[in-house]
C-alpha cells in the first residue's frame, strides 16, 4: 500500500525536480536530457570481475542521475521509473538494436525481500518494465522475466570494497524453478540493473543464469545494461539508437 499511496501522491500533488530541485516539475528538461542516452556507452569497471558480461549504460552517474536514482530507489519517488527506465531502454537498445530476431527478455538483478519491504518497492524491476513498455513502443519484442533470486542472506553493498562485494555475493543468486518456460531457446537475455560500479552483481547474476542453461542457441550473447554507471568505467567505441 505504501507503494500505491507515493505513486498517486507524486501523480497529483506539486513535487519539484528530483534531479536539481527546479519548482513544480518531477523532471525538468535538463535533467531529462541528462538521461537522454545521448552518452549511452559500454562499460568496465576495472578491474572487471570474473564472468562480467558486456555492460552497457546510458547515463553517468553524478549530478542530477545520480539524484534521481536515489529518489527512486530510497525515496520512493516511484513516478520516476518512466524517465529512468527511457534511459534504461536506450541502453538495453545500445546491446541489441532495435531490431533482430527473437525476443528480448530483461532479467532484473532482484533485491533482497527486506529491502523491498523497507522501500515499498523492487526498483529494478520497475524500471526493467518501464523499459521493457519503451522498447516495444519503438518495435523491439520485450519483456520483463524476474527469473533470478536471492537463495541466502547477503550484506548491504553500501560501503564495500570490490573484492568484499564479490565475497559477499558469491553463490548468493539462483534461477527460479520453472526458469526455462520463461526464455525460451533464442531470447535474447539482458540482465538489467540501476546502477554497475565494481560490477559484481551482474557478474553474480550473469554466472547464475550460465549455471542454469538458460544461455542457449546458436550465436547466444549473455549481455547486461544500466541506467548508469561511474564516468572512469565508460568505453567510448560507439552510441545506441534512439528509443
């Protein structure tokens, strides 16, 4: 309920700029374009951890990105999940294109339950399924498939080093039973989170969905996307479409 009560309430009350504080607007045009993918890009934290998939991002994250994010995620300011999930299509977009064959199956990095419980939300999922809506307004076959989960407690990332995350998490995610009904041979899998900075939990995410065989068919590329990522981790070599 608290979800459904922030969501009408950021719907019909004046709210300002979660990204810069501009008065009785969500987004100002600035912020929006902050996270227009016009920088969209490949990623790599470095040193990338075993197992990293290709990771592509859409923003970097400082200034208004890393603001709005944080208002999604630990303000509850959910209305926020469409501009984010544009920015996250366009990097979903970055790795497959807008066209191709098969479907493609956005696989969010799931949060612990007590998280989603302490927020009112997932807000990876959220924003996989504004994605999801934008790419299949431009023509790309997408969907959410929350195929992973958490099978033991781990620690809270905030404050931990890259090799702490990777212990912390190792082993940590499964696929779900009844996985394989969900991706079909030739989906093209794209695990999908917020934010990447050492990128130990996509790589955790991309060794479960491996260890699963879900990675299948001729040609098959495990790839991930972001909305966001820090700017020392950008590979400049090319720019997605437009979504």
């Amino acid at each position: 309920m608290r979800g459904w009560w922030q969501e009408l309430a950021g719907l019909v009350l004046p709210v300002d700029c979660a990204g810069c504080g501009a008065v009785r607007v969500p987004v100002c045009a600035e912020c929006r374009d902050a996270l227009s993918g016009a920088g969209e890009g490949p990623v790599r934290p470095s040193p990338p951890p075993a197992g990293l998939p290709v990771v592509r991002a859409a923003a970097v994250y400082e200034g208004a990105v890393r603001s709005l994010l944080l208002a999604h995620k630990e303000r509850g300011a959910l209305p926020l999940a469409g501009v984010l999930g544009a920015a996250l299509a366009t990097a979903v977009a970055g790795g497959c294109g807008r066209g191709g064959a098969g479907e493609v199956a956005l696989v969010p990095v799931p949060s612990a339950r007590r998280q989603v419980r302490a927020r009112g939300h997932d807000p990876a999922r959220r924003i996989a399924l504004a994605a999801a809506g934008r790419l299949r307004r431009v023509g790309v076959r997408a969907r959410v498939a929350p195929v992973l989960g958490l099978r033991r407690a781990v620690a809270d990332q905030a404050g931990l080093g890259a090799r702490q995350r990777r212990e912390n998490l190792a082993g940590a995610l499964a696929v779900r039973r009844g996985a394989r009904g969900l991706l079909p041979d030739g989906t093209r899998i794209v695990l999908v989170d917020d934010l990447v900075t050492t990128g130990a939990t996509l790589a955790e995410a991309a060794r479960a969905v491996r260890a699963a065989g879900l990675v299948t068919g001729p040609g098959a590329v495990l790839r991930a996307a972001v909305v966001a990522a820090p700017a020392d981790s950008f590979r400049r070599i090319g720019r997605a479409p437009r979504v």
